[in-house]
C-alpha cells in the first residue's frame, strides 16, 4: 500500500472511541465474599449436604459438574477465593458430599 493509501485508510478509519463500564450498583443485602481458610476446609466433614456445604462456607459456590451414571447423580462444586489463588473444592453424590479437595488455603 502506498504512503497516500495508508494515510487515506487511517483517516478514513479512526479508532473507535474508548467506553468504560461502572461497575453494577450493589444492594444493602450484598457482603464481600467470606476468605476461605485451611480451617474452613478441616470443618467440612464427609456426608454434608451442598445446604450444609454452603451455610458453613457462607456462600453458594459455583457448579463445575453434574452427571448421572447408574442412577447415581454426581455434581462438584467450587468456592473460590478472591482473588482466585486458592478454593474449595467439594464433590457430592445423591446429596451428600463423599469427597473435598483444596488447593493453596492457609
């Protein structure tokens, strides 16, 4: 392309205008996400329900599986902290937590 091309093609093309997003407003009922500890993860014992799992670690988690085989419905869960340098890592099956895994508490 020559010189005047490429000067008429970034002339005719300026950069789009630069936008920023505010972040969402958030409500009165909103906290910071609890930091989980080691101690968080030693309390949790094996046969807890996700409700259970969840009012002890003072939050829903997020879902990373859900499957059926056999009749046995398996789903894992995360409880991550901010920033998401360590988690929990809990794996119910029929509704029971029957393993956890954590990686980086203190």
């Amino acid at each position: 392309m020559s010189a005047a091309l490429l000067t008429t093609a970034i002339a005719c093309n300026p950069a789009p205008p630069e936008t920023t997003t505010a972040p969402a407003p958030t409500t009165a009922e909103e906290k910071p996400a609890k930091q989980l500890t080691l101690a968080d993860y030693e309390a949790i014992a094996n046969g807890i329900t996700l409700e259970e799992a969840r009012k002890a670690l003072e939050s829903d988690g997020k879902q990373m599986s859900s499957s059926e085989v056999a009749g046995i419905k398996t789903e894992i869960y995360i409880w991550e902290n901010t920033p998401p340098t360590s988690n929990i890592t809990l794996t119910f099956q029929d509704g029971k937590m029957v393993s956890k895994a954590q990686f980086g508490l203190e």
